[in-house]
C-alpha cells in the first residue's frame, strides 16, 4: 500500500485472491478508524517519508505462470476394485 499497489497487485505479489486484499483492507480501515488509504498512511509514516515514497516509481510485477499440472495416476481394473473393496469394508465397520 505504501507504493501505491493497487488492490489487485497487492493480491498478485502475495499469490491470493483480490477479494482476500480487499476484505483485510477494510479491517485495518475499521481497527484504525480511517476513511481512505491516505488517512492510514498518514497514521504510520511522516510527510517527509511520504514524499520520498511518491518518488519512487512503482515496483513491476511479472506475470504469474501457470502451476505446471501434476500427471494424472491411471489405475488398472483390479486396482480399483481392490481399493473399492478396502473403502466398502472401511465404510461397513464404522456403522
């Protein structure tokens, strides 16, 4: 927030959603009982620090890449039944 980040870019830096950004800015909004991002600020940075902030030029964030997919496990019939058979027998001894 002291850069500048906008919610969304917040949410990609730290890999959670942007709803998630959101909802906890509101809280620190509610527990410091502030209206806006300036009031917030101002509550934890002096005006020469924020001058020197405004200087700077926002930080870039790279795209995020895709997870690469795990392979995908392929069980043979027998396989199956046999681990169909252990959870049925599983499931009938907690009744």
């Amino acid at each position: 927030m002291l850069r500048g980040l906008s919610e969304k870019q917040v949410a990609r830096a730290l890999h959670i959603s942007p709803h998630t950004v959101h909802v906890y800015v509101k809280r620190l909004y509610r527990q410091f009982d502030v209206q806006s991002r300036g009031e917030l600020i101002g509550k934890f940075v002096a005006p020469a620090e924020i001058a020197a902030l405004e200087a700077k030029t926002p930080v870039r964030f790279e795209p995020i890449r895709p997870m690469p997919k795990k392979p995908t496990r392929v069980f043979t019939h027998e396989q199956v039944l046999s681990i169909r058979e252990a959870l049925m027998s599983v499931r009938w001894s907690l009744r």
